[in-house]
C-alpha cells in the first residue's frame, strides 16, 4: 500500500512543495464551474447540478430547453445557484458534440500533508485522461496516490441537506432535523481570518440516512426553511484530524488545484 508522504527537507518549508505554485486560501468548489461551497472540513460536489447531469440530460433528449424537460429543470437549478451562463452553454456545447461518450464514475484516494486523507470523485468520458490529469495535480502539489481502499474507509455515504447559517435560527434547526430522524447538525468550521462575508456565506449540514432523507426535506419544506439538498449523496470522514496551519494551507491548495479539473466533482477530506 501506499503511505502518506512525509515531512521533506529539500525546501525550506518543513512541507515538500513545488515552490512556485502561488497558495490560495479560498476554497472553492469545481466541477466544470466554480462556487463557494458549505465547509466543515469537507468539498463536495455542487447540490444538484453535477456536470454529468447536464450531459446526461442533453443527452438523452436535446440541447433544447422547451422541448427537452430534463435539461430545463437542470438550468434552472443552475440559475437559482447563480452558475454563469457561459459555462452552462460551453457544458452543452460539449455535450451535444458527435461522438461523445457516457460518463463514468471513478474514485482515486490521495494522501495529502500532516496525514491527512482525501477521496477524488471523478465523472469523465475519458479515464485515460482523468487519471493522469489527477496524477499530475497530486504530484505537483505534493500529495501522493494511495492504493485503492487505503482511504476510503474512512469515510462513510450519508445523505445531507444544507442550509445556510443566515437563513435560520441554530437552535430551531437542530429541532427540527433531529425530530425528522437527522443524525447529526454540523456547523461550518470557523477561522480567525474568515470575514463577515464568508462566514455568512457558510452552511450548517444536515447529516441522515437514507431512509430518513426525504421526511427531513419535507420538515424542512413545511417550516419554509430554505434549503439545498445534496446529489445523491456525500462522504464524511469518520475522524478527523488536526494539522498545523501550513499543512493545512498546503491541502486547501492541493483540493483547489484538483477541483479545478474539468473531469473532477468532488474532493472530499478528513482534515479537520
């Protein structure tokens, strides 16, 4: 099996790095767009509009919204989320090209800095393509592709629902998820240097089962909460664990760069 890699010395930094790579602290989320996204130690793919989902629907019917259903509900979840136009148009676009192919789903495992584990969610037409695309990021940012199952179970599938922290009260949210059989509230992780406006912008998630999902939306529903619910699912690491703030720093620089990736939906992290 694989190993996480270890604390380097050819830089200065205690973190091998290549150096020239410039650190970004906000992390977005990127499946063929980018948008903030809810936090809590995790990136996941965007609630309801994955990018195969917009392929799939034109490909099953047309590039036109009034007579192809299934693509107009996708834009549409698309223009409440504030996706800009041009990335939806260049996503049909590609999606309606001759000869492309189905979308398949793959997972690769990666270790990221300070032992910390991350679970790669890709969507692609071409796995040749994804895998080295993905072999290259990790590389160049310093990670290292762990052996199949070597991550993964520390993660666990559930289904969440995510709600932003300006739209409701903590306590009065908490009280109705756990009453429809929710497992468990999160709140969004704090940072000394976030600013009002990101902190607004972050979300509470709500984490249930299977079974329970569809009775926690129609609480929620009921109470006029306003809500985003996820794509079928998410994995939560089962632990987490703490780093020091480079080592930190240095993962969020490694996700971004791995969200960037036409082919990649998710990255998920057990960084705490």
């Amino acid at each position: 099996m694989g190993s996480p890699p270890n604390a380097p010395t050819p830089f200065p930094s205690k973190y091998q790095r290549i150096p020239r790579y410039v650190r970004m602290r906000t992390i977005t989320v990127v499946i063929i767009f980018k948008r903030e996204r809810y936090g809590h130690s995790i990136l996941s793919v965007w609630a309801g509009v994955p990018a195969k989902s917009l392929a799939e629907s034109v490909k099953k019917g047309s590039p036109n919204t009034i007579s192809n259903t299934a693509l107009a509900a996708v834009l549409e979840k698309a223009k409440e989320l504030d996706v800009p136009k041009e990335i939806l148009d260049r996503n049909i676009k590609k999606a309606s090209e001759k000869g492309q192919e189905a979308y398949i789903e793959k997972i690769y495992e990666v270790y990221g800095y300070g032992g910390v584990s991350m679970v790669v969610e890709v969507s692609t037409d071409k796995i040749n393509r994804s895998v080295a695309a993905v072999r290259e990021v990790v590389k160049d940012y310093g990670g290292k592709m762990a052996d199949p199952g070597s991550v993964m179970f520390k993660f666990r599938r559930v289904r969440v629902v995510n709600v932003k922290v300006t739209n409701v009260d903590k306590d009065h949210l908490l009280a109705i998820a756990l009453d429809a059989g929710a497992e468990d509230v999160i709140e969004p992780p704090l940072y000394e240097d976030d600013t009002e406006e990101e902190r607004s912008e972050s979300y509470y998630k709500i984490v249930s089962a299977s079974e329970n999902y569809a009775e926690i939306l129609s609480k929620l529903r009921e109470d006029g909460m306003k809500f985003e619910p996820d794509n079928g699912s998410e994995l939560l690491p089962m632990t987490t664990i703490e780093v020091d703030d480079e080592a930190m720093e240095l993962n969020k620089e490694l996700m971004s760069k791995l969200l960037e990736l036409d082919d990649v939906d998710a990255v998920y992290t057990d960084q705490q």
